[in-house]
C-alpha cells in the first residue's frame, strides 16, 4: 500500500505555463481552419521564443503522467497495464474526435498512439534502455522526419526521468535545476543563432526544421529551469495562482481552447487577415476566460469536466468530483500532458 504524499505543485504550474504557450503558438492555425495564414512578417518575434518551444514541456509532461500512473495502478489493481490502455484508447477517441470535429493540428490522438505503440511496452524495459530508446528515437526523427514525429521519443523521456527519480526532486534541487539550465541555455544560444539566420524553406529547408525543432527542446527545456528556480522566490504564490488552474484543468482547457478561437474568428470574421497583435490579443482573451473557469471551477470540485469523465472511463469507476474535507494531500501529473489526476505515488 503506497503512502500519500502532497501534491508537487509545480507540475501544475508548469502544465499551466506549457498550456499558455501552445495556444499562443497555435491560435493562428485554429483561426485559419480554412483559410490560409498570413506568413509572418521580419518583426514576428513568435518563431524564436513561442513556435515549438512548449510542444517538448507538454509532452514530456505526458510521458512523465504515464509513468505516475503505472506505479499508483500497480498498488490499486491486478491489470495495471490494462488501465493504462483503457486510458490511452480513450484518449485517442478523444483525440481524433477533435482532429476531426474541430482542429486539423489536434496533438491529444498523437500522444495516445504513441503512448500504445511506445510507451506502454517501455514499462517492460529497463529504466536505462528506456533512456537509451528515447535518445535514439529523438535523433532518428531528427535524421529522417525533420522533428516531425519526436513525440514518441519526448513520451519515453518523460517516462524515463519519473524512473530515475527526477520527480522526487523537482521542487528541491536548486543547483541541479541551474545548472541544467545553464547548459542547456549555452546548448541552446548557438542553435537558436542559426535558426534567425537559417530559412525555413528553400534549399535549405530540411536543415532549417531540424535546428527548428533542436531549438525547440532546449529553449523549452530552459524555459522550465527557469520557471522551477522562479518557483523558489517570493514570486511562488503569484506563479500558482496565474498557471496552476490551468495546469490543473488542461485536457479542458486545451480541447476548450480551439472552440473558443474559432468562435472568435466566426464572430471578428477574416482571420487570414489578424495581425501579430490581433492574434495575441486572442490568444489572452481565451487564456483569462478559461483562468476565471478553471479558478471558480476548482474552488468546488476536485477535476476538471474532461478530466472527471476521463478518470471515470480510466478506471471504470464513478470518481466522486466534489470537494470533501479529507486532509490527506495528493500528487498530480497532470491529465492535459496525458498524466494521471490525484493518484497515490509510491516512494
């Protein structure tokens, strides 16, 4: 029997964050459906810090979510394996629903095959072949795709870091946090030099979306850094309560999120023609209407709608949803990132 121990905060906070900079990233592409975006002009500052720099965060995230939930099931059920399929398959339904319905550019059904074809054998594996796996797969789809299926590689690496322990020191290691951010900036300013020099199309296409997605991984990783060693100063409180919400509710947040830009695009009408700032614009406005959703939403129930319903068809059990005075404190992975909500960890 695992014992409880508190929720690791950060993860929502870094999920919250992650959540923030997907729909910066892809509020374009949701108001184009069907049209054609206006390409970016020279002062478009998006490509550098926001484009594939959060993609990386979310799906480590959800390797790291697969990899909590697989341990609280060993405890809870004969067939832990079997769970994590239940999970999976629904999340693709839940995926492809939106690819098809909705948004073209959906990421949840690509998180869910790759969970099926990759990770859940991985939990057969060694930690350190799964390590080994991840890396090799990052650069086979480096060499071969141009970064265009690192999803899979991005799962077995978050998946790999709960095995070694990673989580058990992601609130404390302060050092190790700086200097892993330290060097993957000093990894990261080079590549992202050649990325403002380098086209993205033309002759040198292909070579100009690897350094593209390579930039992508180190910024966003440095991103992370920086955000878990802000979590260390008095700006802790104003970090939780500005990304945690959204943290905590991403899967509705994120499905949430492409309804409302198309919304505001059928009611402002010619998305093609929305500027930078229009677009950020945007992109804000749903942000703050989901952040007061999920703020006054939390207040009185445990998950999230999408997150209640996909824990209750995970573990084939109503879950109860409302507030309850229970003391005992939680751990979170994160249902958004494909990670498990309020499940108990083994130590």
């Amino acid at each position: 029997m695992s014992e409880r121990r508190r929720r690791i905060d950060a993860l929502d906070v870094i999920r919250g964050f992650a959540l923030c900079g997907i729909l910066l990233a892809n509020v374009g592409p949701i108001s184009n459906i069907s049209g054609k975006v206006v390409p970016a002009g020279p002062g478009d500052w998006t490509g550098y810090v926001v484009d594939h720099r959060f993609f990386p965060i979310f799906a480590v995230l959800f390797g790291m979510g697969f990899a909590l939930l697989l341990e609280s099931a060993e405890g809870r059920t004969a067939s832990p394996r079997l769970l994590l399929v239940r999970r999976l398959v629904v999340l693709l339904v839940i995926g492809l629903l939106h690819m098809f319905l909705v948004w073209p550019g959906d990421v949840l059904a690509i998180y869910a095959a790759s969970g099926l074809v990759f990770l859940l054998p991985s939990t057969w594996l060694p930690r350190w072949t799964v390590a080994g796996l991840a890396a090799v797969i990052l650069v086979a789809s480096l060499s071969v795709t141009d970064g265009y299926l690192l999803a899979p590689g991005l799962l077995l690496a978050g998946a790999a870091l709960v095995r070694f322990g990673v989580i058990d020191r992601i609130e404390r290691s302060v050092k190790g946090t700086a200097i892993t951010g330290a060097l993957l900036a000093a990894a990261a300013a080079p590549v992202l030099a050649a990325q403002v020099v380098m086209p993205t199309n033309g002759p040198v296409g292909r070579a100009g979306g690897v350094v593209t997605a390579v930039a992508g991984m180190l910024i966003g990783g440095v991103y992370v850094c920086v955000l878990l060693l802000l979590l260390r100063t008095p700006l802790r409180a104003a970090l939780h309560a500005l990304f945690a919400p959204l943290g905590k509710m991403a899967l509705t947040n994120y499905l949430t999120a492409s309804i409302l830009v198309l919304a505001v695009a059928h009611l402002h009408g010619r998305p093609q023609d929305w500027t930078q700032p229009v677009l950020l614009a945007v992109a804000i406005g749903v942000l703050a209407a989901q952040w007061v959703f999920s703020t006054f939403w939390l207040r009185h129930y445990r998950y999230g709608p999408l997150e209640w319903l996909w824990r209750w068809a995970t573990w084939g059990r109503r879950p109860a949803i409302g507030r309850s005075h229970n003391s005992g404190r939680t751990i979170t992975a994160g249902p958004g990132s494909g990670g498990v909500d309020s499940i108990h960890i083994k130590k």
